[in-house]
C-alpha cells in the first residue's frame, strides 16, 4: 500500500483499486464497475439483507427501471424532491417519446400504482416488498466510489402497505430490527437519527436515518426508514375495504441501503496493509501458504492439500500454490482482507502443526491438526467480535457530548459528531445551533436521552440529544 490510512482519500480509492474492489474508470462519470473481488463481498452483504427482511415477511419483486413521467410527477413533494436529480429518456431511437421516461432515481411512484392494482381488501395487507437493484441519481456535487455515485448499483429499497398508522409505525420497528441485526453482522456501530423536517425524505412525514462516522470524522449515512403516511396511497389510489366494507386508504412505509454498507466496511475496518473482513463477507475466509524448501516440497504440499481438503466443505478456502514467495503471498492476502491465513513448512509437518495467522491482530499461534477446525470456528467468532470492538470504540472516541454553546463551540472543528441536549422544540433549537457552527444539525439521537438536562439553546427541559456532523 502507497498510502497510510491517515490519507483516507488516496488510502479508500487505492484499496478499492488494488483489492480490485471496482474499477472507477468507467467512462461515465459515477458509474463503476464491480469486478469480481468486490462482487462477491457484495454478494454476501445482499445474501444476508434477504435473509434478514424475508424472515420478517418480505418478498423480494423486480420492478422495470423506467417510470413514465406522468407517474413520477404524481406526488408534488416527491418530485420537487428528485426533479433535479433525474435522468431522462426522451427519444425511442430516434423518434420523440409521447411520454418521457424516467430511470427510477427510487421506486415508490414505480410500486405504488401496482399496489393499486394488487390490494382490494384487508386481507391482502400487511403487503411487505423489497427489490436489490440500480436508481440512477444526477449527481452534481463531487462523486466518491461507493459513497456518492450516479448509478447506485446496490439499492435495497423495501416498501411496505399497512392498515393503520399504529402498524406503520410498527413496521418501522421491525425494520429497525432488520437494520440492526444487519450492521451488527457488519461490525459497523451507527447513531440512529430522526431527520428535521427539512431533511426529510421528499414525501414523508418522518425519516429515521443510521450514520456511521468514517475515519475522516464525517458521518455517513448506511440506511433510511421513512413513515410516508397516506400521503403516496391518496395519490396512487392505495386503498382496501376494512372488516365493514370501508374503504380505506393504507399506510405506506420504504426502507433503503445501498452500497455504501460496503464502503462503510472497506472504510471503517480497513488498516495500512488494506481490507480487514468480517468472516462472514470474505471472499476467501482462509487462505493455505505452503512454505516450501528444497528436497521436501512434496510432503509440505500434500499436506496443504490435506488441510485444503479438511476445511474446504465449510469454509471458503484457498490454497495459494504460485510460484510467488511467501512474502508477496502474505502481502496479497493481506491486502485482500483472508481473515485467517494457515502457513504450513516442514518443520509443522514433522511437528504435526500448522500455523494460524490473524488478519486483525497479525498474531500468530501454531495449532494441533486435529484441533484445526475447531479452532478455525473459534477464532473466527473472535475476530469478528475484534474488528466490531474496535470500530466501537472508534465510533466513541469520535462523539462529544457537549452541555453548552461553548462546549459545542468548542468541539466544532473536531472530527465526528457533537451531542447536546435539546427542548421539545429540537427543530428550531438544533437549527439555532448549526447557525453558530460549521457542523450540520442531523437530527435527535432515538437511541439515547437525556435525564434532568436543560436545551443548550433556549434553556428548558431538555427532552432530546441533538445531533451535529459534516457528512459526506
């Protein structure tokens, strides 16, 4: 590695590029390319997302990429929200389309008109959906590899129709607890944060958001929950007839992640020798180095193959057999994020040992063969349970929390978040605040309040924590 993690920027696109993440070189301007080292990290992030909202009574549906104009422009908030980020077809070949045609920058004014069509009564709700595909979003300000791109190409957006506000509000809930499960697989913490009003969604009446802090100390945004109410039913006609033949307009809920949960994992957990991955998202989670000397290269590789063979059933596992020494094999590996590397020389062969060596910690142990699997297991819940501590505590030493202006002052040019106390007024105090600082208000921490405080700002009970950051 060229660069130090201190430099995150080089540090982020040189791993992305070395590890042979994606390729940024597409010509056209925040669109990438995933190859087939990053594919499969995304691939088990996805894999473990469905896994997550189908045991919760989603079912995955694929929707067409284009939305005629006529639909997007429905919801008058929406559009205003997204008319600017918005891709446009106009022509079919070369003759002028009647309608224009969108490529979906979000699937509500997609779905919706289906719901429509596919809900008549009650017993058709709760109607719970996601899909995992591309929106495409104008861009304008500086575009980074995964984190602010024009085609997200990794957009898990779930919507979900409910009778009552009550259910609404309780599918924001279960989703809550899709979200956590999921980043805490991840090893990545968040403060879960509920959006001003300007800062909404474009059409909801209340948006819950999870940011992460990077090692620059600017927060990223992983995941969204908006409570959209019955404001997108009345537009698209959701309705169903209730127990008394009523009909009724549903509650519409959508929930999205996309790929920056990957750029959050490569980011937060990475080191100076490159990817540092949870087990469960390595490509290869064990990677077999023969240390071979002359004369006795036979008997070191038939035990490589042993070993290849004993773990390959339940591990993903390589056994790296090139002409490469041993240093630049480490080198690759480590680069690549293997969380457990096994070397295996003639002196373990006679000793009937193999060693272990650690991605997180670098430590080494020399381990029985007939001990391997199991402590192949152990140490892999170890690890995980390390790189998830230690970004932890990362995220901790990047939050303040601050009892005044001053104090807020204070911590203003410090990397991460500020956390203060705030009235029943959080809007309108949080906004009071962000006028003084060069920080961003983001909203009220759901997970934390406070006790016996006063509002930093106006000087009444306090009945929130605020919350302050620059944000990519």
């Amino acid at each position: 590695m060229e660069f130090p993690k201190e430099n995150f920027s080089e540090w982020y696109q040189e791993v992305l590029e070395s590890a042979e993440l994606v390729d940024n070189r597409y010509p056209v301007k925040g669109m990438l390319v995933w190859r087939p080292n990053g594919f499969k990290i995304r691939k088990y992030v996805t894999d473990l997302l469905r896994e997550l909202l189908e045991e919760t009574g989603h079912q995955e549906v694929l929707f067409p990429t284009l939305i005629p104009e006529t639909a997007l422009n429905k919801e008058g908030e929406h559009i205003r929200g997204f008319g600017s980020e918005v891709y446009w077809i106009t022509h079919g070949g070369e003759t002028p389309l009647d309608v224009k045609l969108a490529l979906r920058p979000t699937s509500e004014t997609a779905m919706y008109p289906m719901f429509a069509l596919w809900i008549r009564s009650h017993a058709d709700l709760p109607l719970r959906v996601f899909q995992i595909v591309s929106v495409f979003r104008y861009e304008t300000k500086h575009t980074r590899p995964l984190i602010r791109v024009r085609e997200v190409s990794t957009f898990k957006e779930a919507h979900c129709a409910l009778k009552t506000e009550e259910e609404a509000e309780k599918e924001m809930r279960i989703i809550d607890g899709v979200y956590k499960a999921f980043w805490d697989e991840l090893g990545i913490p968040f403060v879960r944060v509920q959006r001003p009003s300007w800062d909404k969604f474009a059409g909801a009446d209340k948006t819950i958001a999870y940011d992460t802090i990077m090692p620059t100390g600017r927060t990223l945004q992983i995941a969204t929950s908006h409570r959209l109410s019955q404001k997108f039913s009345e537009v698209f006609d959701v309705k169903y007839e209730d127990e008394n033949g009523e009909q009724k307009l549903a509650y519409l809920t959508s929930h999205g992640i996309s790929e920056r949960a990957i750029a959050a994992l490569v980011g937060i957990h990475g080191d100076n020798r490159g990817l540092v991955l949870p087990p469960r998202f390595a490509p290869v989670q064990v990677v077999i180095v023969p240390i071979l000397y002359k004369g006795k290269e036979n008997q070191v590789m038939e035990k490589a193959m042993e070993v290849y063979e004993k773990l390959k059933y339940n591990w993903r596992v390589e056994l790296d057999d090139s002409d490469s020494n041993p240093g630049d094999k480490f080198y690759y590996w480590e680069l690549r994020g293997v969380p457990i590397r096994i070397e295996i020389g003639p002196r373990d062969v006679e000793n009937g040992v193999v060693t272990l060596a650690r991605r997180d910690t670098k430590e080494k142990t020399q381990v029985k063969m007939e001990e391997l699997e199991d402590k192949i297991n152990r140490l892999a819940e170890e690890i995980h349970n390390n790189i998830a501590k230690r970004a932890r505590d990362e995220f901790l030493s990047k939050v303040v929390t601050a009892r005044s202006i001053d104090e807020i002052k204070d911590a203003d040019n410090k990397p991460g978040i500020i956390k203060a106390p705030l009235c029943e007024n959080w809007e309108e105090c949080g906004k009071a605040v962000q006028d003084q600082i060069n920080k961003e208000f983001r909203g009220i921490d759901l997970d934390d309040a406070p006790d016996g405080e006063k509002c930093v700002v106006c000087g009444k009970p306090a009945k929130y924590y605020g919350i302050w950051s620059n944000a990519y």
